[in-house]
C-alpha cells in the first residue's frame, strides 16, 4: 500500500485585512479593521476566539487603571467588550475591583481595576462582535507560511483537515503571540534575553468550594499579603520546597476569585530549559505543570484557610507563554520609557501595567523574578513597536510587539494586548484602503480614530 502527501492549495481567499491569531489582539484588530470598511478574515488554530483568556483560562484582565490605581487608562474596544459581558453577567467591570479583595488576590499594587470573567460568556461576546462588525471567521487554521516578495506578503497560507488555503490581502495583522507571520515573512526577532531565556510558562487551573468569608478574615489578619509582591504565605512554600513537597519554583499562593464560586489558580511553573516555540518542549511543559496541579491542591487544602474543601474543576488546554518571539520593529519599547512614563507623537494607547517578569527558580529554589510599578505615570506603547523591519504590509499585535524583556513583561498582559490589537486594526484598514505600506499611514488620523474610538491618549496623570 503506498501514498503520497499533497500540499496543493484546495481553497483561497481574497480580503482587504488578513488577522492571525484569534486572542484579545487579535479580535480586536479583526472587529476594529472591519468597523472602518475593511474586508476582514480572522484566522484562528483553535475552535473559538480568545487565546490565553479562553482556552488558556488565564485571568482575571490584569489592571486598566494608571500605575496609582485612580484612573482607568485602558479603555477602547476593551471597555466596550467588558461592558457587554458585564450586562450578560459575564464579567465584573474593573471600577468596581478596586485591589486587596479576592478578585484580585488579595493584592493592591498593579492589582487595582482588574476584570474578572466569564471565560464561556467571552467566546459568546467575542463571535458577537465580529458577526456584528462583518468579520469572517475562519477557525482550525494553521498558520504555516507566507508568500513575500520585497518585503511585502503576497498571501499567506493556513494547513486545515480540507487541505492548504491560501488567503491573499492587502494588509496583514500578526496576532499569533510569537511572531509567526513575521518570522515567515523574513523580519527580524528576538527570543528572550541575550542568552536566549525567556520567562517561565504556566497552566492556570479552576477550582472550587473555597469559602470566600474564610479567606478574607486570614488576609484581614495578615496586610503583608497585599504589598508590591503579594507575599502570600511564602514561608510555608518555603517549608514545603525544603521537605520536597512543594513542585515548583513558585513562591507564594496566588488564587483569584472569578464568578460563580469559581476561582482561578495561577501556581504552576515549568522551569526546565524550553524553547516555547517547539512542539515537543511545549508538550513537556504542558506535562510537567499538569503533574503539578495535584500536590498543589494538596497544598492549597492543607494550608490556606478557606481552601479546606476545594474541588479541581479543570486545567487549561493549553500552556500560558508569556514571552516567546518578538519583533524588530521600527522602535523598541523600553523599560526606561515605561519608568519616564514617557509619551510619544505615534503614541497608540496609555498603560499603566506593572513590571510582572517570571523567571525559574535558582538553585536554592528561591525565586527570581521581579514584580512592581514601572514608574509614577502612565506610558505609552507607539505605534512603531508594531512595525516588523524590513516588511512593507505587516503590523504585529499583542504579545510579540517590539519592546526590550522587562517592558514586555509589563505590555504583555491582557488589557494593553486589546489596545495594541485596536490600534493595529484601524491602520491595517486605513493601509488596505490606502493602498500604502503601513508606515505610509497618517499616524496622526490613526490617533483621532482611536481617541473617537474611547482610545486615551491624553490622561490626568501625563
């Protein structure tokens, strides 16, 4: 018996704005690109939108307030997304999360206007929208290459059950989280540090029977919990990791509540060697976290009052990266211009976030990563750090933007992904409708359409 394998193309497309990777970036690239006109198709390699926040069960929205928790800074399409699931009963709006209560761990700092969610009720919401604004979705497409010439994609192609298809546009967004259309189109990348190390990946698990009252009486007790670190019951981690029973490098508990008695436990960590973009590494983490999940619970029962009785309700499909590819783009974000809160003419959206970089455990099994304020005001991301360098029609959204490691580790969260995916989406269409490069754009009407679009540029804090 003999076969051969055909890589012919069985179906093509034809769009004005081609979107890869359905995560927040990516949904709101697709929504906000087609609003202004565009012919838009949003690929996606799973089964539903939204990325880490769905499939991944990572949440809640990190803070969209300025670094002092006063004023909510992170607005746009995000805003009116929350709003909608809020209506549905599916999310909490982060002006009613002020810090230091179970939704946000228990912490104040960087923790102060986060959102809770519904990861069922996104996935509904977000397939709303893009029916609404006229995207076509396309789900269980992989993305695997694109044809590009002189530095401009020509199209790119997707493997499915059906075959090879090939979707040709004007105008392509990168949402993937690692850079993968910018990588086939030839851009230049960067992977993690100068040695090639990244931060640590995850699996977010859901839990419940925790009994919320309980809880919040022991932290009422110990206000240390809610400092730059969350430093939540670290000595006891320590106890364990000494006595060999504790499975990772994490050093503290860190449980958030979502809805409906749900919560969310953020406590897995792969420290092995891995390169995040490799399928078989990928798989040894996903391995090695999910064989952590049971003697966290354990320890989660044994030690953590109001915990006594949880129950494991799921662990998430798919492993939580938070730093794989980045783009070379026509400006790298830095740590210093997150500290200066610095502002800039092609600025495209203010954050706030906090410095929130994971790294492996030391020898010592202590913990090396860093958390905290990157400064006293806002900054903000400009539209050249999701310009790849040297291609022509490509803007990369979300996660793999161009930003030094510790910039990155503060942009990388959910709410600013979903400005970045805004602002990516409204020069796509104005790029595809131009017919121009995307650095040939008006970046100064990209900023009045984002400011009419509930986009802050300008804060009290700036």
């Amino acid at each position: 018996m003999s076969g051969s394998v055909n890589f012919s193309v069985t179906k093509k497309y034809d769009c004005d704005v081609l979107v890869t990777g359905g995560g927040v970036a990516g949904l709101s690239a697709a929504v906000c690109a087609a609003r202004e006109g565009a012919k838009v198709i949003l690929c996606e390699r799973d089964g539903c939108l939204g990325g880490t926040a769905t499939v991944g069960l990572v949440g809640p929205f990190m803070s969209s307030y300025d670094p002092e928790g006063k004023e909510q800074v992170l607005k746009g399409f995000m805003d009116e997304f929350i709003r909608r699931m809020e209506k549905k009963g599916g999310a909490i709006h982060p002006s009613d999360c002020p810090g230091g209560n179970s939704y946000s761990a228990y912490r104040i700092r960087g923790h102060i206007g986060v959102t809770p969610f519904d990861p069922e009720c996104f996935k509904e919401t977000a397939e709303e929208f893009c029916e609404e604004a006229g995207v076509k979705v396309l789900y269980h497409m992989l993305f695997c290459g694109c044809d590009c010439k002189n530095g401009t994609i020509r199209s790119a192609y997707f493997m499915t059950k059906n075959g090879v298809y090939e979707i040709a546009a004007k105008t392509y967004v990168d949402a993937t989280g690692d850079a993968d259309v910018a990588e086939s189109a030839g851009a230049p990348l960067l992977y993690g540090d100068e040695n090639g190390r990244t931060q640590v990946a995850s699996i977010f698990f859901l839990i419940d029977g925790v009994d919320r009252d309980k809880v919040t009486a022991f932290e009422a007790k110990h206000p240390e919990n809610t400092d730059q670190r969350g430093r939540y019951l670290e000595d006891v981690v320590e106890e364990y990791r000494k006595a060999g029973k504790f499975p990772c490098g994490r050093s503290r508990v860190s449980a958030f509540e979502a809805l409906n008695g749900i919560w969310r436990v953020n406590m897995t960590q792969y420290d092995g060697e891995a390169f995040l973009v490799d399928p078989e590494d990928v798989t040894k983490a996903e391995m090695a976290c999910r064989k952590q999940i049971r003697p966290l619970m354990e320890f989660l029962r044994e030690n953590v009052p109001g915990f006594e009785n949880i129950r494991l309700l799921q662990s998430a499909n798919s492993l939580g990266i938070r730093e794989s590819h980045r783009i070379v783009g026509d400006y790298t974000l830095t740590m210093d211009d997150m500290a200066a809160g610095r502002s800039f003419e092609d600025g495209i959206c203010t954050v706030g976030s906090a410095v929130d970089f994971h790294s492996s455990s030391k020898a010592d099994g202590s913990y090396d990563g860093a958390y905290g304020l990157c400064g006293k005001k806002s900054a903000q991301i400009p539209y050249r750090s999701l310009i790849p360098q040297k291609v022509e029609n490509l803007l990369a959204a979300g996660r793999c933007l161009s930003a030094d490691q510790m910039a990155h580790s503060a942009v990388r969260v959910m709410p600013p992904c979903f400005a970045m995916g805004q602002a990516a989406g409204v020069a796509a269409a104005m790029a595809a409708e131009g017919q121009c490069g995307v650095r040939d754009i008006d970046v100064t009407e990209l900023r009045k359409k984002l400011i009419s679009g509930d986009v802050i540029l300008e804060t009290s804090g700036s």
